[in-house]
C-alpha cells in the first residue's frame, strides 16, 4: 500500500451527489485519509494525487481505468460516513497483510 510522506492512506472518492460525496468525504478524513473528490474520473485526471490506495465510488454505474492498481470500492445503498470509513480501513489493513504475507 502506497501513502503520502506523512503515511497516511490516499483515497480518491467519486461521487455524483456532492452532498453524500462531502459526507463522506468527511468521515474520511475524519478517519485519518487524505481524500480528493470528484463528480467523474474524468475530472481528476491531472490532479496532485495520481495513484490512490483506494477509489471509492458513490452511485455510479461504470468504473473503468487501464491499469489502475488501487483497490475500488462501490459504496453500497444506505451505507452511512461511518460504515464506509470501516470498510475502507478493514480493506486496505487486508491489502497491506496479503501484500506483507505474499512479499
């Protein structure tokens, strides 16, 4: 798992609802996260963080990016801030472990 110089983990959120995309937007970074949000994949191209850990997606229906390597996350129906920061950290923690067992 690659993180920023301060260790922390980069998560790119893409969310077409800018209101539930800054709730959780919050919540991650509230949860320790460096977080960049964005309506399309399309408007972070050429943003400051080129390789996320992690892409969570906020009702969006496709997801495509030749040879990205980040973890993505669909953020299911009625999953509250809280939940998602959970599952974002249960999943890069399992990442980070398989990465170290099969290193």
């Amino acid at each position: 798992m690659s993180t920023t110089a301060a260790g922390v983990a980069r998560i790119l959120l893409i969310s077409d609802d800018p209101k539930m995309g800054a709730n959780y937007r919050g919540a991650l970074q509230m949860g320790g996260y460096e977080v960049i949000q964005t309506e399309s994949f399309v408007d972070v191209l050429g943003t400051a963080m080129p390789d996320p850990d992690m892409i969570v997606l906020c009702d969006l229906a496709v997801f495509a990016y030749p040879g990205q390597a980040a973890l993505v996350l669909r953020v299911p129906d009625k999953m509250s801030p809280d939940e998602l920061v959970g599952e974002v950290h249960r999943r890069l923690a399992l990442r980070a472990t398989l990465l170290t067992t099969v290193g």
